[in-house]
C-alpha cells in the first residue's frame, strides 16, 4: 500500500466508506463512534477524516489533521471531490479491493472454492470470485456491476470539470 491514503469516515457517511473499500482504500467506519475517538485514531495511524460534520472537521484541521468536509449529497461528486483533494483512483483495481463490509483485503479464489458459499445460479452463471480475507464473504461481478462502473465514470467526469475549474 505504502503512500497510499488512509481514512476514517464519521458515522454519516458508511456508503463513502464501502465505496472507499471496493476503491482499494484502507478505510475505518464505525457506526457509532465519538468525535475525539476519530480525532485520535486518525492522529495516531496517519488517517484522512472524511465527515459531514463542520465542527469534527474544523477540530480536525486545528489539531493538524488532514480532513474533507464532504458537503455534497450525490456519490459520483463526493467521490470526485475526496479523488481531487487526496488522488485516489476513480476505478476499481480487482487485485486492490478491500471488502466494502469489513475492510478486509480481498483475493481472488477460484470457482471451485466458492461452492455452497454462494447461491447455486451464481456459482453457474459466474467465473471470477473474490473471498475476505477477514469475514469470508463471497464477492462477484454480478448485476450491480453496471452501475458501480457508472457511478465511477460519472465520477471521473465530474473530477476532470473540478480541475478544470482552476
């Protein structure tokens, strides 16, 4: 991973924190967690706070942290906005993704290794899986495919009108 980003995502924003993971981003969520618990968390591992909350956010810059204070509604912008202030990639790096539940790193297994661990129509229908690594669930590109690789590629459109904006 090396100088990739890290992040800890407030109790708001669990869906910027899934699509962080499939990213390939280290991300922390908690459903419940207290402001300073982020504060810390985020001095101590080096963690960018992705929030909604302006007071976490201004804490977090007077202490030093790096923090995005994420005000838009729609997925494709939040994504494109954390992509211009931090770099991350707007696609989906199979060999990279983190488990979207969890944050446990992923690995392609095969086929066979996936039997009775997914729906039968699955098994027969799909070639490619990826296990967790930390809580055992079964990934595949399956119907909802199509629309995460929308939501990326209006993300990237939407990355290069930002920086277009300078």
């Amino acid at each position: 991973m090396g100088d990739e980003p890290a992040f800890i995502v407030d109790t708001m924003l669990g869906n910027v924190a899934r699509w962080l993971r499939m990213l390939g981003y280290d991300t922390l969520y908690y459903r419940r967690i207290e402001d300073w618990r982020i504060l810390r968390i985020a001095e101590r591992d080096g963690r960018i706070i992705v929030t909604r909350d302006r007071g976490l956010h201004n804490r977090a810059r007077r202490k030093g942290l790096r923090s995005i204070l994420l005000e838009q509604d729609d997925m494709a912008e939040r994504l494109a906005y954390i992509a211009l202030l931090t770099g991350i990639r707007l696609y989906i790096d199979l060999d990279r993704s983190r488990c979207p539940v969890c944050n446990g790193e992923l690995v392609r297994v095969s086929r066979e290794a996936v039997r009775g661990k997914v729906p039968r129509r699955v098994y027969e229908r799909y070639t490619g899986f990826w296990l967790c690594t930390r809580c055992g669930k079964v990934y595949w590109m399956g119907s909802h495919w199509e629309g995460i690789e929308e939501t990326l590629r209006l993300a990237r459109k939407i990355y290069e009108e930002m920086r277009g904006e300078d």
